[in-house]
C-alpha cells in the first residue's frame, strides 16, 4: 500500500489487492504488531494533557513534502482521498519530534509503505493509516484524544512485551545452559550406573566362581531298632551351620509329629575336659522324623543345626518301630560358614537392593530379578552351599510359565478374530456410555471369573480387551488395567482354586483331616472376600476422585503416538542379517520420522483438550460398531471351541480327580490343538507376540525367592511370628494371632512370592496350633494365612503373578505402568481390603466363635 494520488475507486482496488498480496516487508497493522511486538521502543510516548503546551514549543512553519523532506518516522494526516490534509496555522509542529527525539530527513515516495516501522531500535513504532475520523480541527482534538490514548496504551503495551521479550529471551539461554547441565549430569549418572552394575556383576561372578560345591554324596544306609547308624565329622572346623538333608519314609505333611513308629536322630559334640585327658560327649540336638506307613515313598527333610566352634560332630540315626525290621534312608550333610542372623541379613539387604531397582527403574524389571538371582547365588556359595546347574534349574516352576506360554499363544491367535474389538464395543454399549458403570462392570467380571480360573489366565483374556476398550474410548488404559487386576486378586482369593496359596492350603493332607477342604474353605473365604468387594469398589472411586481417566490431548494424537512406538519396535525387531532386511529396516525408520514430525506439527496445531463422558453415545455406538467388526468368523469359531475346552478341563481339573493333567499341560495342549486348527505358516509372528520378558522375569524371581528361602529368610519370619505370638496373654492370644499372622502374610507377599511364603508358613501355624501351651485353633490361622496371601499380593507390583502378567501386556501394547504408578494405587487398596478382612476374621472367630 503506497502513497498515490490517484482516484478513490483505483485506492480502493489498489487496496484490496495489496491486502490479498502483501509482501513480507509491508505487512499490516495487526501483522506488525503481532509479528514483531517487542522489537521496538516507545519509551517515548507521553500522554497528550499538555498538549497545548508542547505545541507552544515545539510548533514551527508548515512545510509540505514537496517543500521540505519529511523524516522516515515523521507521521502525516491524510483524508479520504489519501491526499495531506493541511493543518491549521496554530497546530504548526512536527509528529515526529511530539513522539521521539530522532529522525532521519527522508521524504514520502511512491514506494514508501504507509504503514511503516521504524528500524531504529529504540525508535518509535509510527504508523500513519487511513482514518476518516482524524482530523486537525479544533473541535476534533477532544474526539481524537481518546485514540491517542489508546494508542499510549498499545504502547505501553508493547514496553512490556518488549521487555518481556528480552526477558524470555534470557529465559531461554538459561534454560539451554540448564539442559546441557542436566544432560551431562545424566550422562554421568548413566556412566556410574553401568560401571556399578558391571562392577557389582563381575563380583557376584568371580564369587560364584571361586567358591565350589561342597555338598556331600548322598549316603545310603538301613537302620533299625537293633542297629544304629553313627557317623563323626572330624573336618567340621570353624563352620558356624551343619546342614543334614534326611531321606526316607517319611510324612510328608506334619513335621515334628511324634508317632509309635519314628526315626531319631541326634547331633551331639565332643568337649575337651578340664584334665585334657578324656573327651566328653554331648548330645546337642535331637530330631524325630515319624514314618509313614507306605515304606515305598521317598520323603527328603532338611534341617540346619547352630554348632559351636570347637570339638567333633557326632552323628546318631535310630528307629524305633513296633515290628522288627529295618528302613532304608540317605544321609547328605553340608557346612555353612554363616550363622542364621547372617544369612537373613544377607537376604534382606539383596531383597532391597532388587526392589530398589524396580522402584527407581534403574533397570528393567526383568534384569533386576536376573541381578538379584546372581546376588542371592553368590551369597549361598559364599557361605558354602553353592547349588549345582542342575538344582538352580529345578527351582523353576515350569508348570508356571508353560501356563503362561500356553495361554499366550492362545491370546496371541485369538486377537487376530477383531473379537476384542467387538467385546470392546459391546461393554460400552452395555453401560451406555457412562465411563466409571463400564469399569465397575469390567472389574466385576474380572473378580467373578477369577474365583473360577487362575488369576494369570484371566488377565491374560481381560488386557487386550481393556486395552482395545481404552483405545477406542481415547481414555488411558494404565487406571483401568490397574484396577482391573487389583480386583482380579481379591476375586481370586474367594475359592479354593482362585490363587496358588489357597491350592497349596487345600491340598494338604493334614488340613483335608481337620476339616478344612474345598467346600469348607470356600464357604468361608467367600463371605469376607464379598465384604472386601462391597468396600473396595466406594473405595477405588475415592482414589479416582481426581485422576483424569481421559487421555489429555486428543484421540488423533494418541493414536499417532502409538502408531510411531508400533513401528519403531518393529524396526528395532528386525534382524539386519541381510541386505534386504537392513533396507526394510531403514523404510521402517524412515517412516518413523515421517511420523514424528506430523507428530510435532499436531501438537503445534491441536489444543490440548480433556475428553468429557460421552453424551452421544448412541450415536458413536452405531460409527463404532461399522468400524469394529469380527474379521474372521471362521478363526473365531475355531478359537472359541479350543479356548472354551481349555477353560472346562481347568475346572475338571480341580473337582474331578481322574484328571492327570496340570495346568501348565493344558494351556500347552491348547495351544498346540489352535496352531493346528488355525493352520499358522508365520510361526513367527505369533512367538513375537509372547511376552518373553515376563517368562524371564518369572524364571530369574523363582530362582532369586528359592534362593532367600535357602539363606533362611522366609523361615526366619515364621518363627518370630510364632515367638510374638507366644508372649500374648492367652485371653487375647487369639485376636492377636489373627492379626499378626494376616498382616505379616500381607506384607511379606507384597515384597516377596507368595507361594514359598505360603508353604514355609503352614508347618509353621500347624505346630503353633498343636503346641499345648499355645492352645490355639487352626482353622482361624490358616484362613488369615490365606486371607493376607492372597490380598497381600495387591500393595506392589510383583507382589502377585497376574500384575507381572498385566504389566508385560500392558507395555507391549505400549501403554505400560511403572512399579509407582501401580503402588500409589494398589497399596492402599491393600490396606483397606486387608482391614476388612481382618474385621471379617475376629468377627467370626473372636465374638462369634466359628473355629469348629
């Protein structure tokens, strides 16, 4: 837009075109200002209430353009025609003097822009534009001082955005040198983390390594009333623990059970007398193992003696039978350089330091149980019970992770039906589009389904579904998952076949005899786990008062998030072991990047926006259900009859005793029976979607818990819990028997595997119960065993199976949840479940007196 003195239609077109094609250097008034709102200086602007004044002295001869040269910030008053509009005699002065100190003498040309900036740096942000109703007249002055105000105010506007400006821009470098101080504080950390890690690593090694394994050949030998077995060990030196592994026909169920027919051994020392001339020969312990009456069956017991530092070991093995004869046994001993304290220290201290590193996510999960297994193998070997390849392995529970494998490739052929989608849109439907009536549904079925099946079996059906559900919802599937498998634990502990505590309780021989069997368990456990549901529910909305379910930026976002961490881990699967394979590899990489910059030009141009209950649900009802469809009703046919036969053998298993089939063989059986159905040629795709870390963290933590179990921790705690209960008076030894072993059991299975806990605690409440001077029931120690176990597995997140499992899924999907985000949650929800329980507990066995 020039200064032309042509007619009004030719301005007027002139104009148009100017404003559809403006230059980048002749920008408008809104552009300039918002383009550039800090680059200028008008500390020179002053308001007009002295104008008068300011004329008087600054006033001098009127001079038209063509007469005198008029400065580059200098400002002229044009009409409509856009021609000069002479100013009268007494208002004879300079804008550009009224509203800075500097000009330049430089006059208006055809091509000068009338809406200019002045280049100086301090100058003034002039700008001369058309208006109509600026005048020069004496009566105009008061209309238009109110735009010279306005024109004070943008100016001062623009003073504190300039100085604003400088500010950010100081802001900014400030917080680049802050960056860079964080990224070499990070690249140190990371350095000292892996040097400690390597360092503590090639330790544990060269410990393992150095020490060899010092167990004994087992020994065979035939005793009997008339003939003894004795043996002395001479080479005992300074050991601080002797280790004796007995086996032979043995009951297996009750330890310490004296019976007519007995196997005794006794552990006795040799003590220098005051004359040094005769040895004296004390018997320092005795151990009674009762005989089975199947004499065929091979039991192996262990047992770890405290001896004193000096003198030879002694040991004696006797039977007393009714009838003559003899028993075949095996013998084995081992010396431990440790005593028991030590040992438990040792433990606790690996025990910590594993957790330590899930809690800071140092490392991954999976490598911390790897590293704590090294650490707990190291420390056996140091105190001189170095296991072999062979025992390590055996350690493993196979039955286990063959569940898990199994139903991971069911999962895995499953998903490729859209028969999660369709259950996704389905759930929605039936809540009608209320977000917290959905999850209550999906948690509510979770905890029905887990009472009947395993837990790991029903999360491992219940994650892709949430998940699939979340996606189409735009909600974040980390709460509902989260509270999905917290209520899948509870749910679990109602039956007798729900957890693997209960199963390990049920299946005691000496429980089914007091009475305790499926029906009796459950008939109990039920009704305190349906209070724990009836209080968990109002509880977990109250810890979702203030959590945002929705995701916060919106669905297209997410979903281009989630499509850039799909294709990078693609591209990080990919093998480059040829040339093509490198190549595809590249493409993959190359269109991550694509992504990530339509990403980051999203996030520029979407507001952040928090998704409200959907009130239109009927009609994305309807869009949704055109969308997710089932894709192949024939697979899905085939699915559904391998999974549902998968499904009635696990229950056929637990009632039907001709069934000779663990879980473990049936969730493999199904597998192979959908591989063969489905007629899989890519084997491979389906083995990339078993989730391998999960089985390898299982493997190394029952390796690391077996290896705590040997450094006497988990029986360490059993038998301060018995000697706590013991000083309890008696009139309140009962209640507080109840709640010391509910919450010891709760909070041992946060931190450490539910399942040793549990079978080292039961001998441990039974000889409590059976000892005279304690006088306790069993019935109410064994149920708050169970009740703890169970709902213990809540507070973290190995604290139970079905959270490794959920969490696995979850981050292969990738929307996984660290071991905080499941603790902020799950371990209050622990502690109230546990408190109801426990109330549910002295109710019925304190007040009303439910021990029979």
């Amino acid at each position: 837009m020039y200064l032309d003195n042509k007619d009004d239609s030719t301005i007027s077109r002139q104009q148009e075109m100017e404003l559809n094609q403006t230059p980048s250097h002749e920008t408008g008034l809104s552009a300039t200002v918002a383009s550039k709102p800090g680059t200028r200086s008008c500390n020179e602007l002053r308001l007009l209430k002295e104008y008068h004044g300011m004329v008087a002295s600054l006033g001098e001869p009127q001079t038209l353009c063509e007469n005198r040269a008029i400065g580059e910030d200098d400002c002229v008053a044009l009409g409509k025609d856009f021609t000069q509009v002479p100013v009268q005699g007494r208002y004879h002065f300079n804008f550009s003097k009224l509203f800075s100190s500097r000009s330049r003498n430089t006059c208006f040309t055809e091509k000068t822009p009338l809406l200019k900036v002045s280049s100086e740096d301090n100058g003034l942000l002039c700008m001369a534009i058309h208006n109509p109703d600026f005048t020069t007249d004496d009566d105009s002055w008061d209309n238009s001082s109110a735009e010279f105000e306005q024109r004070f105010q943008l100016g001062s506007e623009m003073t504190s955005l300039s100085r604003s400006a400088s500010s950010e821009k100081y802001e900014i470098l400030d917080n680049l040198h802050t960056k860079f101080n964080l990224s070499k504080m990070r690249c140190c950390l990371k350095f000292l983390k892996v040097s400690g890690l390597f360092i503590f690593v090639v330790v544990c090694s060269v410990l393992f390594g150095i020490y060899p394994d010092q167990g004994m050949s087992w020994q065979m030998l035939a005793v009997s009333p008339l003939e003894s077995f004795s043996m002395n060990l001479t080479d005992f030196h300074d050991s601080a623990l002797l280790r004796l592994d007995l086996g032979g026909p043995f009951v297996a169920d009750v330890a310490d059970e004296q019976t007519e027919e007995y196997i005794l051994v006794q552990i006795s020392q040799t003590e220098d007398a005051v004359s040094r001339r005769r040895h004296q020969q004390q018997v320092v312990y005795n151990w009674s193992l009762p005989l089975s009456s199947r004499r065929n069956q091979q039991i192996i017991t262990t047992r770890t003696f405290q001896m004193p530092d000096r003198g030879t070991i002694f040991i004696n093995i006797q039977a007393f039978l009714q009838e003559p004869g003899s028993i075949p046994l095996s013998v084995k001993h081992q010396y431990l350089h440790a005593n028991i304290e030590a040992q438990v220290t040792i433990a606790s201290i690996i025990l910590v330091g594993v957790y330590v590193l899930i809690i800071l996510e140092i490392v991954h999960r999976t490598l911390a149980a790897m590293l704590g297994s090294l650490a707990a193998l190291a420390a056996l070997a140091a105190v001189g019970e170095r296991p072999s390849m062979v025992k390590v392995v055996e350690w493993i529970d196979y039955e286990t992770l063959a569940l898990l494998f199994g139903m991971m490739v069911l999962v895995a052929i499953f998903s490729e039906t859209g028969f999660f989608d369709y259950c996704a849109v389905k759930a929605y439907r039936f809540s009608r589009g209320k977000v917290w009536a959905m999850i209550t549904l999906l948690c509510l079925i979770a905890a029905i389904l887990s009472a009947f099946l395993d837990n790991v079996t029903t999360m491992l059906l219940f994650t892709p579904v949430t998940i699939r559900l979340c996606e189409v919802l735009n909600l974040d599937p980390r709460h509902v998952l989260i509270a999905e498998v917290i209520f899948t634990n509870i749910g679990g502990a109602a039956t007798a076949v729900g957890d693997p505590p209960n199963v390990i309780i049920v299946s005691k021989q000496e429980l089914r005899k007091e009475g305790l069997d499926f029906a009796a368990f459950t008939g109990h456990m039920f009704v305190g786990i349906c209070l724990v549901v009836l209080v968990s529910f109002p509880f977990l909305r109250l810890l979702y008062w203030n959590k945002k379910l929705y995701n916060k930026e919106p669905s297209e976002i997410v979903e281009l998030k989630h499509e850039i961490y799909v294709w990078r881990l693609t591209a990080q699967r990919i093998n480059p072991a040829s040339r093509e394979e490198t190549a595809v590899k590249c493409l993959l990489m190359q269109k991550v990047l694509t992504l990530e910059m339509l990403l980051r030009k999203k996030l520029r141009t979407f507001h952040r926006q928090i998704s409200q209950e959907d009130k239109n649900w009927e009609t994305n009802i309807q869009e949704l259900q055109k969308k997710h469809r089932i894709t192949d009703k024939i697979l899905l046919i085939k699915c559904l009859t391998v999974l549902g036969c998968v499904i009635l053998m696990f229950f056929l298993n637990s009632f039907v005793p001709g069934v000779y089939l663990d879980l473990g063989w049936i969730a493999i059986l199904g597998a192979i029976w959908l591989l063969v159905l489905a007629d899989i040629h890519d084997f491979e795709m389906i083995l990339n979607r078993v989730e391998w870390a999960t089985l390898l963290f299982f493997a190394a933590l029952f390796v690391l818990m077996e290896a705590l179990a040997h450094l006497h921790l988990i029986d360490y705690i059993g038998e301060q819990t018995a000697l706590l209960i013991k000083v309890v008076p008696e009139d309140q030894r009962l209640a507080v028997a109840i709640i010391l072993v509910l919450w010891v059991s709760a909070l041992a299975s946060s931190v450490i595997d539910n399942i040793p806990f549990t079978a080292t605690m039961i001998p441990v409440l039974l000889n409590l119960s059976k000892d005279p001077d304690v006088n306790l029931p069993m019935k109410p120690l064994i149920f708050s065993l169970a009740m703890g176990a169970c709902l213990g597995g809540n507070g973290t997140l190995i604290g139970a199976s079905a959270n490794v499992v959920c969490a696995g899924i979850a981050e292969q999907h990738g929307y996984g949840f660290s071991f905080m985000e499941f603790f902020r949650l799950g371990f209050p929800m622990m502690i109230v479940s546990c408190t109801i329980g426990m109330c549910y507990l002295l109710v019925a066995h304190v007040v009303v007196g439910w021990n029979s």
